[in-house]
C-alpha cells in the first residue's frame, strides 16, 4: 500500500553496484531507457529521472501503483517503494510520518529505517529514526497500542534522505533483480511455447540478454495451436521488453520432422534436437546473437539426460545456455505463473506424437550419426533461410 499523496517511485538496484563506476554509469543509463520505454508502452503518465544510484519515476498519485508495477517488471531493479517527496529536514519529516501514519497503520509493530545518502546533512539516521519514531507513536497512540521492533516489524516506515529531497515510504515491492536490458549480447531463443521455454528466455532477459525468439513449425506433428502457444508467450516475454524487437523467427520444419518421424527409429528426438539447434545457430549467425537458449532441465524429458545433452549439443559450436537446467518442475511452473507465460503454455495444441515407443536415453555421437540423414544440417540452413518473421505488433 502506498502512503496519501505518493506520486513518485524510488527505483533499486542490486548487481549494478559491483560494477566500476563507468560500467555502473553505462547500466544506469540503459535501466533509465528501460524504464522509460516501460512507462511509455503502459502509458503511465510522467517522468524517468536519472540519479545516480536512485533513479526515480516521478507520476501521479493516481497512477502511483501503474508506476510501481512498471518498475518491478523492469530487469535489474532489485525493489521499487512509492513516496512521498519532502524537504530534507528532520521537522517536516517528522511531520510527514505523523501525517500519514493513521492511513498505513492498522496496529501490531512498527520501525522507522532511515538513511541518509548525503552525510553533509544537519542530522543523523539515528536522529531520523529517534524522532520520527516518537511522531508515528503519537500520532496512533490513541488508536493503537503502538510497539516497536527493529528486527521483524508488522509496518515498516522508510526515509531515505538525499541531499534535495527527502524520500518517505511504507513498502517495498521486489522487482525482478538481474541486469538492466541490453547490457548484454542478444541470444538466440528456441520458444515452442511449452511451459518451460518461455521462463527460460525470461531468464536470460533478466540478465541483460534481448532475446531472438526461434519457433520451429512441426507441420502435421505441431497441431492447430502450436504456433500459437508459442506468440503468445512471447508476446508475453515482449511486453518486459518494449524497446526491443521480440518478432518471432517462424521456421519451416515440418518437412524435416516426418522426414525423421520416417526413416528414424532410435535417434530421431535427438536428431530434432540437432535440427533445433542447428537452426538456431544459422539465425544466431545473422542476427549476431551469441548464444542459444532452451528450456531444457536436467532429466526432465529423455531427450535431457546428461549423455543426450552431450550428444545433441554437438550440433553447434555456440554455447547453449539451459537456465532451467538444475529446476524441478513445480519451480518451473511457479516461475511461469509469476512472469505471466503459463496460461498461453497450457493451450492443447493438439500436437501428433513424434517420439518413438523406445525411447533413447543414453545416446552416442556415433552410432547416432549411422542413423540420422546426412544433410541434416542442410536442411536446418535450408529451413532457417525460410523464416518468416511473425510481428508482435497489432
Ligand atoms: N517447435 C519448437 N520450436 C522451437 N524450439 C523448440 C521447439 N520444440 C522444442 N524446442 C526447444 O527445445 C527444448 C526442449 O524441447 P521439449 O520437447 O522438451 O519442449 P516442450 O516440452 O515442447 O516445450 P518446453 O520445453 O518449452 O516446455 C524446448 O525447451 C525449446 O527450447
């Protein structure tokens, strides 16, 4: 809940700040871009200020909690609290706790965490605490019968005081942590808009990497809406990213999957795997991205043992980053609820069965490569060349 009259947001950090002092100013600049790109896309009237280690959204008190949503969805804020700006100076601060301490407490605990980003400042954080403690105390005494407690309280009462401008809010709603947008190399997504391949361009996103979403069409072997399971999940992935190009690669497999659904028995999950990845990396090579990313999880599928791992990986020379890798399902799922990808995951897409009855779980490169079709890769460049773009845009 936000305090009367907030209308700007206090926007945290984490992982920035281990960084020099010009890789942080160049971060900065990127989560500032991010954040106005977020609020512009929502429409949420207002202004992205950049200061140094606190940016801020300044917005009205009327679109105070449309701010705050779009700070926690930006990559690499840690946490976002809606304030009230006042005047650095400890009598209007105490003031200010008085005044809004009837409308945010209802009983139990209470603390005052003060800090002071300016230590030029006429007083302390102690003196800040002290006295707005004391002035929240009165203010609700005839109400409530008020404690204290500094180490686990029920209402927590933020100042943060800078040298223009004192911050003063009563929560603090976690965003998604990471490294702001673009501060990494893009990389090349393989969505299929199942459950997990979707959480785990997510999570590449979350630590800097825009995303190149990949969907390989299965023919007769997709169903109705396999395709579109896959948009809309990254449509979903699209709306973190609005000042990036999230158009979906739609490439033609379909020809190549019967092709292997007929000639291969033993192999043939492994070789549509190759197939993916080979793909990937023909579009990785013409979009510059530098990896591949897949929602693959250790021993999840049989396709995903340790040893078809191996084997499949050896289909590129580019990294493949398996975020998802050491998650167990539940997780999984959990995670797709939170970022929104899990409804749109869930659609029958009325897909055929490509796996063979016997399943393979201890592939070898070898007798693996006796069995699959010799242009394989061929046909990979052949299908990525004839990719069409799917626009997110309306
Ligand atoms: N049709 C497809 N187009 C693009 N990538 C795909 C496709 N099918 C699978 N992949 C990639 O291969 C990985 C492993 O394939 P798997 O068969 O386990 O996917 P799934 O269960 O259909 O979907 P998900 O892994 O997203 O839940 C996926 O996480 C995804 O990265």
């Amino acid at each position: 809940m936000h305090p009367p009259g907030a209308d700007t947001v206090l926007v945290r950090h984490g992982d920035l700040n281990t960084k020099s002092t010009s890789v942080k100013r160049y971060m900065e600049g990127l989560l500032v871009e991010h954040l106005e790109a977020l609020v512009a896309d929502r429409s949420v009237p207002g202004t992205v200020v950049r200061v140094w280690n606190r940016p801020r959204i300044e917005t009205t008190e009327a679109t105070i909690d449309a701010a705050v949503d779009a700070a926690t969805d930006a990559f690499g804020v840690v946490s976002a609290s809606p304030c009230l700006t006042v005047e650095p100076e400890l009598s209007v601060i105490t003031d200010t706790l008085a005044n809004i301490a009837p409308a945010v407490y209802d009983g139990g605990s209470f603390a005052v965490d003060a800090r002071r980003a300016d230590k030029n400042l006429p007083f302390t954080s102690q003196a800040v605490a002290e006295a707005g403690g004391t002035a929240i105390w009165e203010a609700v005494e005839s109400s409530f019968e008020p404690t204290v407690d500094l180490d686990d309280p029920d209402h927590t009462f933020g100042v943060e005081v800078r040298s223009e401008t004192a911050y003063i809010y009563t929560d603090s709603v976690a965003g998604p942590g990471g490294l702001p947008l673009g501060s990494q190399a893009p990389m090349v997504a393989l969505v299929s808009g199942g459950i997990d391949s979707p959480v785990a361009a997510y999570e590449l996103m979350r630590r800097g990497s825009p995303v190149i979403p990949v969907y390989v069409d299965l023919g007769e072997y997709g169903g109705p809406d396999h395709e579109a399971r896959a948009v809309e999940t990254v449509r979903t992935l699209a709306s973190f990213a609005p000042d990036h190009d999230l158009s979906v690669y739609r490439v033609p497999g379909g020809e190549t999957v019967s092709h292997l659904a007929e000639t291969m028995e033993q192999g043939r999950m492994l070789s549509l795997r190759r197939f993916f990845y080979r793909i990937a990396e023909t579009i990785a090579a013409d979009t510059g991205a530098q990896g591949i990313v897949t929602g693959e999880a250790l021993g999840q599928k049989s396709s995903q043992t340790a040893q078809n791992l191996a084997v499949t990986s050896r289909a590129t020379d580019l990294p493949i980053h398996r975020p998802l890798l050491t998650m167990d399902k539940q997780e999984i799922v959990e995670r797709a609820r939170e970022i929104g990808t899990y409804h749109d995951s869930t659609i029958p897409a009325g897909c055929n069965r490509i796996a063979p009855d016997r399943v393979e779980t201890n592939g070898r490169i070898d007798p693996l490569l006796a069995v699959e079709p010799t242009d394989l890769f061929e046909r990979a460049d052949a299908a990525a060349a004839d990719a069409t773009l799917v626009s997110l845009r309306e």
